[in-house]
C-alpha cells in the first residue's frame, strides 16, 4: 500500500492537511510520495488530480481511494482499514 499525495506551494490547505497524512503514514509504516501538481502536471493529469490537496491510496498499481481536499484523520484512518493496512 501507498499513499500519493498532490500538492501546490501556493496551496494553504495542502500545507494544513500534510502533517496529519505524514503522521498516519509513519504510525502505519505506509509509503508516502508527495507531488507538486505544477512540477508534475503530468503525473497529476493521469491520475486525474482536478484540485488540491489530492490524497490517493494505491495497491500496487491500483487506486484503491481518491479524494480531494482535507479529510478528517478518521476518514483517512478508515479508508486504510477498509483497504486492509
């Protein structure tokens, strides 16, 4: 399991939400890779990343949860045990 997460710079709420992604992450020993969408736009676009912040969990190659925007920790906590990690 790993978590993509797409930010911006400019983006206040990606700032305000990344400490509480990086903390689950760390309790829970999942992957996290972290993409600034105007240096990746790309990456951003194939992932269908329309707004920011964007969180992703995968399974291997597949998306298992897609959201924008902060999300409560419970949610994300929630999404990660339903995915099974």
């Amino acid at each position: 399991m790993k978590i993509l997460y797409f930010m911006a710079d400019w983006c206040a709420p990606c700032k305000r939400f990344l400490p509480t992604v990086e903390a689950v992450c760390h309790e829970r020993g999942i992957s996290l890779t972290k993409y600034d969408v105007g240096k990746n736009a790309e990456f951003a676009r194939k992932h269908n990343v329309q707004s920011v912040p964007t969180t992703i969990i995968c399974v291997g190659d597949e998306v298992r949860f897609h959201t924008s925007g902060i999300i409560p920790q419970q949610q994300l906590e929630t999404a990660i045990n339903e995915i099974g990690g």
